[in-house]
C-alpha cells in the first residue's frame, strides 16, 4: 500500500455518471449489439474539411511550435471579425484568449475570478464541469434549483437572497447543456443589472452559439465589454479532439488572464490554431449553417416522437443538440431507467444526474448526435420499453 495520498480536492469532484452508460454501451456493441448512441456531447459531423486542410499544411510548413500565449494573432482576428460580420459587435483582438477548448477556458476563468473559499451561482441543471474548476480554484458552485415550467431559468429575481458576502459572480451558459434552452438578450442584460448591483462578474458560456433554432442567436458581448464570454471550436465547428476554444475578457482582465493563459498552457495547439482560421470561410460558415439546419431537423423528429410515446418535451429545447426529458411519468429513478433501456433495446441517454442535485433523478439527456432514421429507430424501442 502506497503511503501517498491524492489531494483531498480530488474527493470533491464526481466521475461522469454517464461513463457506466458509455462503458456498457461499448461493450455491448462490441458484442454485435446494434447500438443507437444518444448519450454523447458531441457532433457526429467532423470538422469541414477545408478546416483539416489547414491543419495539415501547419503540419507540412512545420508551423508546429508553440504561438504567442493568447493565441495567433490570425486566429484573433478572425474571431474578432467573425464577431462583427455575423453579431455587428466590435470585439477587440486583445481582448480574446485562445484556450485548449472551452474548459481550458472555463479553468482560466475559474483562476481569475475566484478567490479560496468563494462560491459561484449556477442553475440547477446545468454543465458538471464548472463545479469542478472551481473545486481546482479553490472556490464551489452554488446551485440555484430551477424547473422545466420556467425554462430553467433562475429566477432573477431570487439572486440578492442567494448572494453572500463570499460569493462573486453568476455563470450561465446558452444555449444550455444539458437542456438546449436559451436566453434571451432581455434575460441576460436583466441578469447582468443585478449582478453589477451585486458587485459581481458575470460569465456566459456561448459555447453552442450558432445552434440556435428558436429565440435569437446573439452574444452577450453586444450587452456590455465587461461581461466575460467563453466560446470553442468544439460544436458549431464540430472540432471536439482539435481542443481550442477562447474567452473574451473585459480590458482591465488581460493582463491578469495573459498571466494565466501562459502559465497554465503556454499556448494552445498550433496546429488547432491554423486549421480554426478556415473556419471562418463563407464555404465553411455555409456548411455549418447547413449542418444546423439538419440538427433542427432531428430535433422537430425527437420533439414529436417524444410526445408520441408518452414523454413530451416541457422545457424548451431551442439550442445545442439536446433536449432534457422528464421520465418521472415511467420511473422514480432515471439513472436505472438508463441501465435497463440500453440492457434491453440497446439505446443510450445520458441520466440526468451528471447535471444537478434538485430533479435530476426524474431527467434523462437525448443528444440527437445521429440521423434522422437512428432517431426514430430509438424512440420505436423506447416506446416498446415503455410499454413493456
Ligand atoms: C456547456 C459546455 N461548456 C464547455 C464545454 C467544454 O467543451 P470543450 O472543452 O470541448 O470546448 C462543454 C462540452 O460539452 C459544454 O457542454
């Protein structure tokens, strides 16, 4: 027995509960079982090629060692441009910080906000990493429960009898893992009157911007420069494994994040970096629009064939790929429901229960990361599972 101990931070953080969903999928696929994977985050698109073009020559021209730490000053400005062009907002160059993904974001964010001891609002679902980072900061989340009627939205009007003296800031994201709902602009500038009353910072993880399918696509950039943003490659660019994401910062937050950014990565990939310039692209911005019009396409499919087999969808799913599902009407408990649904008609979700305290047992997520015949493939066996 080793007489090291892990750091007692460690504790703090939970597993992904959908990893026994995943893990159980995989190996009854590997056994011949035809699988209808709804439980993953993740585009089932890969990047636009003009994209992994660009990445190749980087590697060709041995453009390959590390770049300035807040980014190549290219890609910079290409997301600054792409700011203006697509949501009429001048962001400055400088004020963009290029991380290894959205969680390199969300880690440089947690670093730079967030004091030992102080805590972080949140609604109640929302993404299980953010309580994480702040773990690694130090710091906790403080989730504030909300329900489907009212879009899980947190009640603005609750924040002040949810703020202390030790806490610093609100973090939202829309569109929403893993519920698919979006703010509205009016929602975000009230939240933000609040938090500035509270004398706190206010974060908006955008990182599903441009998946957008009802309610405007806009960034909370438009509102006012001292709001923080996140944004990735990730999803609308369907650039998961490339890592590389960004944060936009207020001006009096660049050199406290460029001090983060170097120490905590030095830089993001640079082979990322040059493949996310063509990104940018008309032929690739009009493949991506493309793309969410097919997502939509699946996410009418899924919204109407829940409704059929008893499991209507109350929130709204207006974004991302996800709709957050309440299955209390067939089990008290969604994780098992989970277990035996993937046993028997070989469909995975992801429970609930990765993403909140408060309901989580009465939600199940479906990430419609497959075609249309998939989908309608898998609410067939749920309806048969249903009923059987
Ligand atoms: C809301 C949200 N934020 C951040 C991330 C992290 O994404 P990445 O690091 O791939 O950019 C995810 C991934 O699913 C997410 O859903």
């Amino acid at each position: 027995m080793s007489k090291q101990k892990l750091a007692s931070r460690v504790g703090k953080i939970s597993p992904f509960q959908v990893m026994a969903v995943m893990e159980r999928a995989k190996q009854l696929q590997a056994d011949g079982n035809d699988v209808i994977h709804l439980e993953v985050g993740e585009p089932d698109f890969v990047a636009p090629q003009a994209i992994n073009e660009a990445g190749i020559q980087s590697i060709e021209a041995a453009k390959t060692g590390y770049t300035p730490a807040t980014g190549l000053p290219e890609l910079k400005h290409a997301i600054s441009q792409h700011y203006r062009t697509r949501y009429q907002v001048e962001v400055a160059p400088e004020r963009i910080i290029v991380t290894p993904g959205a969680s390199g974001a969300l880690l440089l964010m947690a670093s730079l906000m967030v004091n030992e001891g102080e805590e972080v609002l949140m609604p109640d679902p929302c993404y299980p990493c953010n309580r994480h980072f702040l773990i690694q900061a130090g710091g906790q989340a403080k989730m504030i429960e909300t329900s489907a009627e009212q879009a899980f939205e947190v009640k603005l009007d609750t924040l002040p009898s949810h703020w202390s003296e030790n806490t610093t800031g609100l973090w939202l994201a829309s569109p929403s893992n893993p519920t698919g709902a979006v703010l509205s602009k009016d929602y975000v500038a009230q939240a933000w009157q609040q938090i500035q009353a509270l004398g706190g910072h206010l974060l908006v993880d955008e990182i599903y911007q441009g998946l957008v399918f009802e309610g405007e696509d806009f960034t909370a950039l438009s509102l006012d420069d001292d709001i923080f943003v996140i944004n990735s490659f990730s999803k609308y660019f369907a650039m998961t494994g490339w890592r590389l994401g960004w944060i936009v910062v207020p001006e009096w937050a660049i050199e406290g994040a460029t001090k983060l950014a170097q120490n905590l990565f030095i830089s993001a990939s640079s082979v990322a970096q040059y493949a996310a310039i063509a990104a940018f692209e008309p032929t690739v911005l009009e493949e991506c629009e493309k793309r969410r019009q097919t997502l939509n396409r699946r996410r009418l499919t899924l919204l109407e064939g829940l409704e059929r087999v008893g499991l209507p969808v109350v929130a709204p799913a207006q974004g991302a790929f996800y709709a957050y599902v309440d299955v209390s009407s067939v089990t008290e408990d969604a994780m098992s429901w989970c277990l035996r649904l993937l046993e028997e008609e070989k469909v995975a979700l992801t429970p609930g229960a990765d993403f909140g305290m408060k309901d989580a047992h009465k939600y199940v997520r479906f990430a419609y990361t497959c075609d249309e015949q998939r989908l309608n493939e898998a609410l067939t066996r749920i309806e048969r599972f249903i009923q059987s």
